[in-house]
C-alpha cells in the first residue's frame, strides 16, 4: 500500500494586532503610574506614544503600511485597553497605598502658584481630600471609566494615526 502525501494545508496567518495593543497599553500605564512621569500625561503625550509605539510594533512584526484610519483603529483599541488598566491599577494604588499616581507632583506645582493665597491653598487641598473620600461613589467610577473610554482611544487614536504616517514598511493594508 502506498501512502499519499498529503499537501499540508497551513492556512495563511492573518496578522494579530493584540501583542501591539498590550506593549503600547503598557507604555500608558508605565507613563500613568510612575511618579514624575505621569507629568507627561498632562499634555497627553504619553498617550500619544502609546498608540505610536502600538504601530510601530505592529508595522515592524509583520512587515506592513496602515492607512491612517487603521493606525487610528489600532490606537484606539490600545486606548480602551491601557486606558482602563490605568484605571484599575490607580483605584487600587488608592485603596493599598492611599497613592494617587500624580497627584503628589501636582499638588507641588499647585501650591507654589498658591502660595500668596491661603485660602485657595486650603481650598485646594480640600478638594483633594474630598477626591480621596468620594473616589469609590458609583458616579465618580462610571465618570471614571466613561471619560477613560471616550478620552484615552481619542488620543491614543491620535498617537496610531501618527505612527501610521511615520512607519511605511510595504503596500498599505486597507
């Protein structure tokens, strides 16, 4: 009895955009949580790299150009996903460590234009203790994870549909 030899029949592999999404989600959590850093969030160029990072990543492990609708796709989706760890890990620096990443460095910057005001000075850290305390109510998470959903994808967006404009490898995918 001969044996026939079966062609084998590997599929071609679409290329899989979630290790991207994870090292750019990555890289706005890095920028959200490390003390002094989280500076960079103020202009949201941390959020910016992230989705530049996500392309870059993705364009270099397969060898391909994203238009800049797909590299705004992509941004978008690392957004949602780095966006709410960040989310996560800042309630649970909270809930640990009584640690809100940030807020420490601005707090500094805040007080030294306060300091010929008392009163506003008082004021200000009054709002951060009421931050603290009211941090877990239903409608700061939901106005939490809501503005995390919304804002984070618009400029991590921002960041792909720039990296898209930067990492040209082959023909575009469309």
């Amino acid at each position: 009895m001969s044996e026939e030899i079966q062609p084998s029949q590997n599929p071609v592999q679409e290329p899989d955009n979630f290790n991207s999404i994870l090292i750019g989600g990555g890289l706005i959590v890095f920028f959200g949580l490390v003390p002094y850093l989280s500076f960079v969030n103020m202009c949201c160029l941390g959020l910016i790299a992230g989705g530049t990072l996500s392309v870059w990543h993705y364009t270099n492990a397969f060898s391909l150009t994203l238009s800049s609708g797909e590299g705004f796709k992509l941004g978008a989706l690392t957004g949602i996903l780095g966006g709410l760890v960040l989310y996560v890990l800042q309630m649970l620096c909270l809930v640990l460590f009584d640690y809100q990443p940030g807020t420490e460095e601005m707090g500094m910057i805040m007080k030294s234009f306060m300091k010929g005001n008392p009163e506003a000075l008082e004021a200000y850290e009054q709002g951060i203790q009421d931050s603290k305390l009211n941090a877990f109510s239903v409608k700061n998470i939901a106005i939490g994870v809501l503005s995390t959903v919304i804002i984070y994808p618009l400029f991590v967006g921002l960041g792909g549909t720039i990296g898209a404009a930067l990492f040209k490898k082959a023909p575009e995918v469309k």
